[in-house]
C-alpha cells in the first residue's frame, strides 16, 4: 500500500511541475509576443495615444479659430465695401 502511495505522489509532483514549466512556458511566449509587438511599432513611427489627442486637441483649437477669423475679415470686407460706397 505504501508503494502505491508513493507512485501516486510521485505522480502529483511530476503534473504539478509539468503545469508550473507549462505556465512558465506562457508567460515566456506572452512576454516574447509584448516585445515583438513592441518592436514593431516601434519601426512603424505610430504616435501614442496621449500624443494624438494633444494633436487633436490643437487642430480643433486651430480650425475654430480660422473659423472666427473668417468671420472677422467677411466683417471687415463688408464694412470696407460699406465705406467705399458714395
């Protein structure tokens, strides 16, 4: 009966370090594919996402201000067609 045990045991140890080298296995693959992909976008020049919404954020500042500058030469033009009138 002892000798069972022991194989049983045996046994327990030998799946319980073949699931831990399993595990290890992954978290190796997962880390190789983070670099890899780190990697790449690296050598795509991507911009972060904090940079893109700092673009963003001054494009909409910038396109609202052509706005009111539009604005302020039609109100000029017209004030200046006002003026040349006789």
């Amino acid at each position: 009966m002892q000798t069972q045990s022991s194989v049983f045991d045996d046994l327990a140890r030998l799946m319980t370090g073949a699931m831990g080298m399993a595990q290890g296995m992954g978290e190796e693959a997962k880390n190789f594919m983070r670099t890899q992909a780190d990697r790449f976008v690296a050598e795509m020049d991507l911009v972060g996402r904090d940079e893109f919404e700092a673009m963003k954020q001054l494009a909409s500042e910038a396109r609202a201000e052509a706005e009111a500058l539009r604005e302020r030469v039609a109100a000029l033009e017209a004030a200046l067609q006002d003026f040349k009138r006789p």
